[in-house]
C-alpha cells in the first residue's frame, strides 16, 4: 500500500530555514508528482506547490516562490521541502501528498513547524 | 487564484440525516472539483474527485454534483463517523481549498 512518512515536528526561530522530508513507498516513486500543502490551526489547506521526482521539475505557489525550494533523491524515495526566512505566520501543518491527476489521495501523516522566537 | 467559498461553514445533524455542503468557485474550474474529508489530527482523505467521481474505498452515501463555478457534496445518511470536516478543492489552475465545513453532531 502507498505510504508516505514525514519526518518529525521541527521548532525554528523566525528568520531561520526547515527541511522537511517525505519517505514513499509501495509505488513507483518517478511515476507521480509530490505536492506540498501545509494547513494553519483552524483554517483550510494551501497549496504550495509540486515537484516531479522523475525530472525534478517544479512549479511553487506565487506566494512562497522566493523562499521555498522542492527536491526528490530518488535512490531513497524521498521528496523535501524546505521554507526559508521563517515568520511566524508560517506555523502549520506541513503535508505531503501523491497527485494523480492534480487531486491527492494519498497523504503524508504531516509535520509540525512551529516558528517561535 | 481561483477562490473557492464554502456553506454553510459548519452545521449540526443527526445521525441518518441528509446533508448537503455547497462550494462556489471565484470563476469556472470546469468538472476540475474534488472533496475531501477530515478529522482532527489527521490528513486530508479524499472522498469525490472530478466533481461527481468517488474514490476507491468510499461509501456510497456520499456523492458529488455540480460544474463549472457551483458544486454540491451530499451525505445521503449521515452515520457517526461522518461527523468531521469537509473541504472542497479546485484543480483547474493552481490549486485552492474552500474554508471547510463542520459538521457537527446535533
């Protein structure tokens, strides 16, 4: 079964940068798309953009395309996102999912980044 | 972006009830219109894709209408662990979540 397991929640200083990683299994890594979304207490999810594992392509939300970089390593099956100049209005949820055909139905567990001086 | 509006933004029901949750789109997203369900503590699962299509694995009490700028999602009878929160997203441009709604035991 597909599974996609994040790495651990992460407490950063404003200003600092994060790494997140997504481990996949249980399906041809350079077959799809990963797409990161995170999710703000209370609110809905935001898109933040994708990346293709196979030609490490990407496409970032306008909103974070100065401070967000998106790869793959595809002998370990695994996507990062990384966020810098951190404020702390980038506390979140930080998701990762499969896309299949721009909808996502498989998803990281989520990741924790909290920004707090 | 294509914004997208959700209603009601939470609601109570009873078990066995009928719900209906609406979503309007800023501008037309075509047949471009997914939902998804989720409970506190945990990801998105996705529920209708394609406006009206539903994913593997999930009941047939819920369904998915609508094109072009207004979509519906129904519960025809709603069961106890329906009670969550329901987000619409458009995937014809970049892509955007409603603001949810909750649904609620009455």
């Amino acid at each position: 079964q597909v599974q996609l397991v994040q790495s651990g929640a992460e407490v950063k200083k404003p200003g600092a940068s994060v790494r997140v990683s997504c481990k996949a299994s249980g399906y041809t890594f350079t077959s799809y798309d990963v797409h990161w979304v995170r999710q703000a207490s209370g609110q809905g999810p935001e898109w933040m953009g994708w990346m293709n594992p196979n030609s490490g392509n990407t496409a970032y939300a306008q909103k974070f395309q100065a401070r967000i970089t998106m790869t793959g390593n595809t002998s370990i099956t695994t996507a990062y996102m990384e966020l810098s100049s951190l404020r702390s209005e980038d506390t979140a949820v930080y998701y990762c999912a499969r896309s299949y055909n721009w909808n996502y139905p498989d998803w990281g567990q989520g990741t924790l980044v909290t920004v707090s001086s | 972006d294509v914004q997208m509006t959700q209603s009601p933004s939470s609601l109570s029901a009873s078990v066995g009830d009928r719900v209906t949750i609406t979503c309007r789109a800023s501008q037309t997203v075509s047949r471009f219109l997914n939902w998804y369900q989720q409970k506190p503590g945990k990801a998105p699962n996705l529920l209708i894709y394609a406006a009206s299509s539903l994913q593997s694995g999930v009941p047939s009490r819920f369904s998915g209408s609508g094109s072009g700028t207004d979509f519906t999602l129904t519960i025809s009878s709603l069961q106890p662990e329906d009670f969550a929160t329901y987000y619409c997203q458009q995937s014809f441009r970049a892509p955007t979540f409603g603001g949810g709604t909750k649904v609620e035991i009455k």
